[in-house]
C-alpha cells in the first residue's frame, strides 16, 4: 500500500517509469472457457490449428490433466482440427469437456456432411495417419453427421479417480 503526495491510498504499487505497461487480458470472443469446458471457433486456415493446440493445452492444464495424458489429448485435437481444416468445408468449431473429473471428451464440428474413414496409407505417405492416431489414443470415437455438417468426437480417460474440480477464486489467507 502507498500513500501518494495527496494523502490518497493506493493498493497497487506504481509501475516502474520505464518498465513495460501492464497487459491487460482480454479473452478472445470466439474462446469461450468454463471451469470443465472450452468451446473455440476456428479460422478455416492453417494457423487455427496451433490456436487450437494452445487453448486445449491451457483447459488441460488447468484441470489438472497429468502432462502424459494431456499431450496424447493435443495431439489428438491437432489430428482432427488439420483433417477438418484440410478436407471440410463451412465453420469449423473444437469442443472440450471435463466429464465427472475423469474423462475428456473432445468434439470437432465442420460444415461437410462427408464422414471420415480410416484408410490405410502407404508407409512413405506424408499423411494419412490421424484417424489411426486417434483410434489408437482415445478410449472411444466416432463420428455424427448433423443437418450443418459432422462431429468427429473421442472419449479419452484421464485418470482412474476424480480430478479435483478447478478452482475458481484464489484462496484467501486469514
């Protein structure tokens, strides 16, 4: 606490006369994070993927998913956002969900009624591989065509008892 020439209380220190100004954060209106969900829309282009990547990394951490777990999880979403991005058309949308603090379950929506199948690819082929990925990391998946598209979705366990639910105050020392 400090105490200006005024005789006015402020609360939070002053800022360093050349040190950098305090960024102030401002969620992104298309990210829309809950304490046991995250639902994104994506850009149809490349870069959407690593967005995709960050924010699920961000949901995953801050659930407490152990990092083992957590990067099979991204690995898994980069496979379906980059196939939905590649071969979809219309919005493309990524949604996670702690399910009873012991499961994720991640579903990508796109505007192609087409459902994806897995397809073996020759072993020097660049691609060809994300669906064998996913099928061989999740616990469970599959696919829904909707009347606006699909839904590619996986079920994946994150531990064999419940995650602590996130919290959502800091604690206060008495």
């Amino acid at each position: 606490m400090t105490v200006n020439p005024a005789g006015a209380v402020a609360t939070a220190p002053p800022s360093p006369p050349n040190g950098p100004q305090p960024r102030r954060r401002t969620g992104s209106p298309d990210i829309h994070p809950t304490p046991q969900e995250l639902a994104l829309r994506l850009a149809t282009e490349p870069a959407a993927v690593g967005r995709a990547r960050r924010a699920t990394t961000g949901a995953l951490r801050g659930w407490g998913v152990p990092d083992t777990t957590a990067d099979d999880i991204v690995l898994m979403v980069d496979e379906l956002v980059t196939n939905a991005i590649e071969h979809a058309t219309g919005p493309v949308w990524l949604r996670l969900r702690l399910r009873r603090g012991c499961c994720v379950i991640c579903e990508v929506g796109d505007g192609c009624q087409e459902a994806p199948r897995l397809r073996h690819s020759d072993p020097d082929a660049e691609n060809g591989r994300g669906l064998f990925l996913v099928a061989a990391l999740a616990d469970a998946f599959g696919a829904r065509v909707t009347t606006t598209g699909k839904v590619i979705w996986f079920r994946r366990r994150v531990r064999d008892d419940r995650i602590p639910a996130p919290r959502t105050t800091s604690p206060v020392d008495y």
